[in-house]
C-alpha cells in the first residue's frame, strides 16, 4: 500500500484551471447541453406506491400443509374478533369450510358487500 496524501477537512477542493464548478459539463455530443436525468434514475412520473385506496383486510386464513407425514395447521383471523387454530387433517379441513362460512355471514363483511 501507498500512503496518500490528505488535504485536511477545512480546506477547499483545488479546481482544474479553466473550469469553473458553477458551470455544467458539456454532453458528449459537443452541444453543450446538460444532462437532464442521472444514469438510472426513471424519467417517467411512476404511481404513489404509499397511497391508501382506502382497502382493509378483514377476514384472513394461514393454511400450513408442510410434505408428507406432517401435521397440517390453519388458523383462521376476523376483525369482528375471530381467532381460530386448528391442527390436524380432519380439523384443519373443517376450520377451512368453517372460514368460508364466516365469511358468508360476518357483519363487517356483508358491510363491505353491500357497499360494492
């Protein structure tokens, strides 16, 4: 390794002479232009992707069915306070037929049916 030398902290970067760094560089095809847009940066206007349209989630099912010779596991969530488990084949496949009923029939979703 070669030891550089350092300016200290405080002290001004040197400018070539000749260039003043107020001034823009000129493009590569000698027309003087500045470049508008950084390399990599999109020129096109993208939506907001933090904008709310106003959707919530209400009723939501976690179905874990891992390979074979394990036990499956469903739970079953509902902002009218639904929290359902269920571990095993047999329980899991009835709690899964138990969310689409609840579905069907929970207030807060037949609200949101009805304003669709």
């Amino acid at each position: 390794m070669s030891a550089r030398q350092h300016l200290p902290a405080n002290s001004p970067t040197a400018t070539p002479a000749g260039i003043s760094p107020a001034e823009p560089a000129p493009a590569p095809d000698e027309r003087g232009a500045a470049k508008v847009v950084a390399e990599g940066v999109p020129t096109a206007v993208l939506p907001d992707p933090s904008r709310d349209d106003g959707r919530r989630p209400i009723a939501w099912i976690h179905t874990v069915a891992p390979g074979r010779g394990t036990t499956p596991t469903v739970r079953s969530w509902c902002s009218c306070g639904r929290d359902l488990f269920a571990a095993g084949e047999r329980r899991a496949l009835a709690l899964i037929k138990d969310h689409d009923r609840h579905r069907a029939q929970c207030p807060l979703l037949a609200e949101g049916k009805e304003a669709a």
